[in-house]
C-alpha cells in the first residue's frame, strides 16, 4: 500500500461488512459500513470531479467532527485533489483567511456551526470558488451547493463515468499531496506542512508495529479531526484494521459537544481513545470529585487503593516483580471493589487511552495505570505524520514517550549535528517515509529543518538503556541561566499546575539571568473555597493577601523541607511570581489550537511583568503589582 486510497480499498475489500463510523444525530449512535463509506467517498469525489477540481487543487474543510468530515476528505483524496483540514477553533478575520489564502483553497466543505466564518471572508479571498454547506445553504448562496446535492451530482455522474473516477484514482501517485495541515499558529504566519500520501499510510504502517487495534474494536474520538494525532493515530490506523470510530454527539455549541463526552463514552463504550494531557487531567478531576461526593471513609480508601497500585505496578514494565508479587491480592482486591467501578464511567470496555504530547507527567500515568486504564504515552509532530515513538500494554515504561516504531531511524545530535552516544541529552533528529515533503510555499523554513532527508524536530531528548525515548522539551523553551547551563521547564509548570489545585498556569522564565521566575494564573474557583472555608471573604483585601500566600506556600512546597522538595533542582524553581490579571486563552493567543502556551507571545504580553520580577520589590509575593492584578479577578 502506497497511497490513502490502497489503504482505504483494502479494507473496504477486507471489512466491508465492518462498521467503520458511529455517528449520534438523534437518540442512539448508528453505524455506517466500510462498503457504505466507499459508496459515498466515491460520489464525493465524482461530484468534486463535475464541479471542476482538478488533481492537486485544494479543498479545506472546515467541521465538528462527523461522518461527513472523513467522508469529505476521501472524496478529496479520490478525486485528486489535497485535503486542508481547518482546526474549528479558528479565528475566522485572520488565521482562517490567513490558511484559505495561503494554500490557495478553490472549495469549501462547511459543517452548518462555522458557515457564517465562511461567509465573512468569502469577498477576500479571490480562489475560493465554491462552498459546499453540510447542513443546508443560508441564503444569498444559489451558486454554491449543499453536501447533499454534491451526492447527487456524483450519484448522476458515476451511472456513465464511473471510469473517469477510476482514472483519477488510478493517477494518484505515493508523492502526491494527501493534507496541507497547518501548524497551531504559534507566529503570525503558521506554516502549511505538506503531507503526502505516502506519509500517511507509513505512519500507520510503523504505528501498527507498537500495538494492534483488533477489528472488533470501537474508539470514541474526542480529540479534533484536524489534529495531526487524531488523523493518524485515530482515523486512519483504525481504518487499516477494519475497526470503527466514533464521533462526539454534536451540539449547538463546543460546549455543548463537550459536555456530551461522558455520555457518548457510556453509550458508545469505547475500547481505546486518544488523549492528551489537558483531558486526560480533566478525567482524573471528574473521577476524584465523584469519590469525593461519597464522603471521607470512600476517599481514605481510594488513596490506600491507588498507594497499594502505585507501589506494584512500579513504573509498568516491572509491574508486579520482586517484593510487589506480595501485593498483588490486594492489588486484585481493590480492582474488584474499586476500581472496577471507576472504570464503567468509560463504559466498561476501555483497555487503554493512547497519550499524545511529548511532556510527561508521572503521576498522572500512574493514577491511570492503577485504575486499570493505562495511558500509553507517545510523542510526534505533525512534520512526521504524527507518530514516532509509543508506549504501548505490551511495552510500557512510565515517564517516557515508549519505543521507537519500526521502518524509522532516530539520532540524537548536538547543536553541530554530531550523533551523540545513547544517554546523552540532543535534539531528536528523524529519518523515515513518515516525513512530510516540506512546508507549503516556504523553502526557507523548509530548508532549515529537512536536511538531507533527516527532520530536526526542535525537540530535547534521550534514549534510555532500556530503549525507552525521553523527551525532555522544546530547545526554543529551555531556561538558560547566567551560567550558560540549560533546563527544559515543562516538567516543573506541569507539576506545579497537576499538583496544585490553586494554580491553574504557569510559565517559567529564565534567559541568562541568575534566577527563574514564574508567571502564575490563579485557579480562583478554588482559592475562593478556600477563603470561605478558612472565614476570609474572597476579594477583601484581607482575602487578597491571604490568596497570595497560599500561592506562594504551593510554590515553597518544592523548596527545602517542603512536601515536593528534592524533585527539581532549587535553581530551576522559581524565586519571584506574578500573578496575571488573566488566564492564557486562545482568545488571546497566548495558547494555541493544541492547549500548549506560546512562551513567545506571552514573554512578549508580559515582558514589563517579567522586567519587574528581576527587581527587589517582587521578591516578596505580596507586592503593590500582584495584588492589583488578583483584585482583577473580582471587577
């Protein structure tokens, strides 16, 4: 197999009686055949074919996601033509424009929740010839076409041209364009990465080699559809292997289809899903909250129970050896119990959540591993289709991001590019089919980060003697002290926002400075529970003091004799904190369409905030500027 449309055939040839799509739009989910997928990919395309596409065009698509969004891309493919999937969170005055423009779209397939985005910038953009409506034309449209018309135009075609479709489909060639998927927009100008055919189908190829996905298996796919993570590793991994995907229940809102999640998980009981750090803590919160409401006696037990797990899984790949065999009647006890339980609100049938994001968070492996409901931390980029390293049930190391896939060569190399030997800390540096040709319409970046066939990843990392990747972070994100030394800070921001209920943000900063410090946002939900419990009326300016020291006190827990200390080093820590007026939003741009901060945007927002740090006043956390900036939270 060497393009989408070998990879899609085939299992049409090999599962055609296999639900591949669930979908919700009334009271149940209700499946779709890969035999009754093919029939609509092909008059997708056929109709694409009449309007006038031709190979190589562009056609975005801009949608929640459902059975039209995968549906829509494969009749892009089959006809073609390049896929430029929309993430919906986009702002419609620039970065969507900023993307239709770019890459030159000549169509438009619009879900009925992000037509008016369209509609807005239409007039600005001179390539842009039609737009198909999913869910109906609003008025003012007559030239352009619903999705349901687009069937029927097919339909009509494919009666006597079926062979033009099948020259088409014939004519597409492994090199060929599949995506142009843009990066998260992190700078004004975001970066086209052009995916191939062959891209994809070798990424599915080596993610196979890691785990395999029974066709007897359903996935529920919270994570968007234009996400590199959830095309691959979701999408088109499933479909290899006959199995089936479900899509969120939409609502009228993104809230609204959040808030279905829970609810689909129970009634669609999914076996794997993806995740990312981001969900997979807001599952941990929704499960501790629900042992919470049973009172003290039920949370004293599930702390023994997790200890217990904790202490006999080890970090996975030494569950249970040595000394930990003696726990495991207590480990199976509470299973039967406990965690059994737990495990029904993910419907009872998951095995294991998939972990996309290089950044590892200990703890939260462990919790997981210890309800029965692994996460299989991974690590990619989108510049390599995404997947290049797992965790998998059968090889799991927690605190890494797992094994290498097959048919791929790594190095680590230093800043000159010199391979350095295993265990000593470069960038990961990659080589393999899953490597996208470049980035659209940019030679220069292009050039900067493909040489000689390799992909510089920008990524700090290791491997282990035990051939487990360690990857450590972003080199652009390093703090670098007076000194010249170097430290990633992603591993203290997450630890000091997963431990702390009452932070909910944090960036570190260092650039050849003699100390870190810290721009925190405040969770205030919690820190005004506490006030109350504590008798201080929130927004006071008693209140506001007595929230400043409680940040301060989960800061000083990392330091000497604090209930963290010794698992960072004290230079790294920060020794001054602002606390922001706001959180980091997309809104803001302060984080981008993968929850991930944008350290240069926010250095840039905040550099005043950052220069005052370095000053004596802000050594002491209750100063004239914090407590302006918490009392914000309460205007």
């Amino acid at each position: 197999m060497k393009t989408i449309i070998d990879l899609f055939g085939e299992s049409v040839l090999n599962y055609a009686e296999n639900i591949y799509l669930y979908e919700k739009t009334t009271l149940e989910y209700k499946g779709t055949t890969y035999a009754e997928v093919y029939d609509q990919v092909c008059k997708v395309a056929a109709g694409l074919i009449v309007l006038g596409i031709e190979p190589g065009d562009r056609v975005a698509i801009l949608s929640e996601a459902r059975n039209a969004w995968i549906i829509s891309e494969l009749g892009i493919l089959y006809s073609g033509a390049c896929s430029v999937p929309l993430s919906v969170r986009l702002d419609a005055a620039t970065d969507l424009k900023f993307r239709l423009q770019h890459s030159g779209t000549r169509m438009v397939i619009v879900s009925g929740l992000h037509a008016a985005k369209i509609l807005e910038i239409r007039g600005q953009l001179p390539d842009l010839e039609k737009v198909i409506f999913i869910d109906g034309k609003p008025e003012g449209t007559d030239t352009d076409h619903t999705y349901s018309e687009l069937l029927e135009i097919g339909s009509e075609f494919l009666e006597t041209n079926s062979s033009v479709l099948e020259q088409r489909m014939s004519a597409v060639k492994p090199d060929d364009l599949a995506n142009i998927s843009y990066t998260s927009g992190t700078t004004a100008d975001p970066k086209g990465i052009m995916l191939t055919h062959l891209n994809y189908v070798a990424n599915v190829k080596q993610a196979l080699t890691l785990m395999d996905i029974p066709p007897t298996h359903r996935t529920l796919a919270i994570l968007p559809w234009d996400h590199s993570f959830a095309h691959t590793a979701c999408l088109y991994c499933f479909m290899a292997k006959g199995a089936a995907v479900g899509s969120v229940q939409a609502g009228k809102s993104a809230m609204e289809a959040i808030k279905n999640v829970p609810v689909n998980i129970r009634e669609l009981k999914p076996h794997i899903m993806m995740s990312v750090p981001a969900l997979s803590r807001n599952f941990r919160k929704n499960i501790e909250s629900a042992i919470a409401a049973k009172g003290k006696p039920a949370v004293a037990m599930f702390k023994h129970a997790l200890s217990v797990a904790y202490a006999y899984n080890g970090l996975g790949f030494n569950k249970g050896h040595g000394w930990r065999s003696l726990l495991k009647p207590l480990v199976l006890l509470y299973d039967r119990i406990l965690f059994r339980k737990v495990r029904m609100a993910f419907g009872g049938e998951m095995e294991f959540f998939i972990g996309g994001g290089a950044l590892l968070d200990l703890e939260l492996q462990r919790f997981f591993y210890a309800i029965g409901i692994p996460v299989c931390q991974g690590y990619g980029l989108s510049e390599a289709s995404p997947i290049i390293s797992s965790n998998s049930l059968k090889n799991i190391k927690m605190g890494t991001s797992g094994r290498l896939v097959d048919y791929l060569e790594l190095r680590i190399c230093d800043t000159e590019g010199n391979q350095l030997p295993e265990g000593e800390t470069g960038e990961i540096v990659i080589r393999g089919e899953n490597v996208m040709k470049g980035y659209w319409n940019n030679p220069k970046a292009s050039s900067e980060v493909l040489r000689d066939g390799w992909l510089h990843t920008g990524d700090l990392g290791y491997m282990d003697k035990d051939g487990f990747l360690i990857v450590l972070g972003r080199y652009k994100s390093l703090l670098i002290a007076n000194d010249g030394e170097k430290y990633s800070p992603e591993g203290i921001e997450e630890a000091i926002t997963d431990q702390s209920v009452y932070i909910s943000q944090c960036m570190l900063y260092n650039n050849q400075q003699p100390c870190t410090v810290a721009l925190l946002v405040p969770s205030m939900t919690d820190i005004n529970r506490f006030l109350v419990q504590s008798g201080v009326k929130p927004g006071s300016v008693e209140g506001i003091d007595a929230a400043l020291r409680l940040i301060q006190h989960e800061i000083d827990a990392y330091y000497s004799h604090g209930r963290h200390a010794g698992l960072f080093p004290e230079r790294w820590l920060p020794s001054a904190i602002c606390v922001l007026p706001e959180a980091f939003t997309e809104q803001n741009h302060l984080i981008n369409f993968s929850m991930k901060m944008v350290r240069g945007k926010i250095t840039e927002a905040y550099q005043e905030s950052i220069g005052f740090l370095y000053s004596p006043p802000a050594k002491i956390i209750l100063n004239d500027r914090n407590r302006r900036n918490l009392m914000k939270w309460y205007e």
